[in-house]
C-alpha cells in the first residue's frame, strides 16, 4: 500500500489507499470463492490454484524500484532522482527541470492513533472496509473449517 500511495499526490493518497484496500478484499473474495469451487478436493488443490500469483507477485517485488523518498530520507539524493526519471519515462512524461529533490522534513513527533479512524471523514471507510475485510475473513474460515465439507477427511 505505502509504494502504491508514495507516488500519489498528498491530496489523493488517501483515496489510492482506499481504492489499494478495495482489491485487497477482491483478492480475498477471489479466494473464498475458489476455495469454496475446490472445496470437493485437497487442499493442495487450493494452493496449486493460487500459486501462479504468488510467483507473479514475487517477480514483481524484485522488479520494483526502491521507494524515492525512503531513498531521500536515506540521503541517497542521486538515486532517488534515478528512479523518479524512470518513473516519468514509464508514463512517457517529462520531468520538470531540474528535478529538485529535498529530504522530506522530520517528522513532526506526533503519533496517529486508532481514534483516527473514527474521524468524521474516514468513519465511513473505516466501517465499510472493516465489514467488508471481517466478512471475507469469517466466510473463508468458515468454508475452510466446516466439518460438512469434509475437508477432515482429506487432511493427512
């Protein structure tokens, strides 16, 4: 989430998290309902299924560059500049010039704290992906472990 939301304006970070949140739970309702299509075989079967995303994911994390302002916040000013040009020519843009780069300020101290989430304008996110991450989350466990399905029959 935080790579998806870095290079976001700090005005949308917010709705690309959210929208980042919203196919996190598609994924998840993507493995409820394959585990509940496999549900007649092993478990393997399950895991077989999901295996070719998983290895797509992991060469996609060896592909990504390292974060522009992790980069900055570690003085390596050059190599974040490296990365943000790839970043402009991979959207076929034009950075502006010159490319000033400053390290972010310090942070200021304060901490956020789960009262947050309650705010008046994430209430309603906080509530819908809550729901929504408990739902999948208890739909999922209870295909996986109901005895009706005879998955314990399967588990050597």
């Amino acid at each position: 989430f935080l790579l998806g939301t870095e290079f976001a304006p700090p005005g949308s970070r917010a709705h690309v998290g959210a929208h980042l949140a919203y196919w996190w739970v598609m994924g998840l309702l993507l493995l409820v309902a394959s585990a509940y299509a496999l549900r007649s075989f092993s478990w393997r079967c399950l895991v077989l299924a999901h295996a070719p995303g998983l290895l797509v994911h992991l060469q996609l994390a060896r592909s990504l560059p390292e974060s522009p302002r992790f980069l900055l916040v570690a003085s390596q000013t050059e190599r974040a500049g490296v990365v943000l040009r790839r970043v402009f020519a991979a959207n076929r843009a034009a950075p502006p010039e010159p490319l000033c780069l400053q390290q972010p300020p310090a942070h200021d101290g304060g901490r956020s704290t789960i009262s947050q989430l309650w705010r008046r304008d994430l209430r309603r996110s906080t509530v819908v992906i809550g729901l929504t991450q408990g739902v999948c989350t208890m739909t999922f466990y209870a295909i996986t472990f109901d005895d009706r399905l005879g998955w314990r029959d399967r588990v050597p």
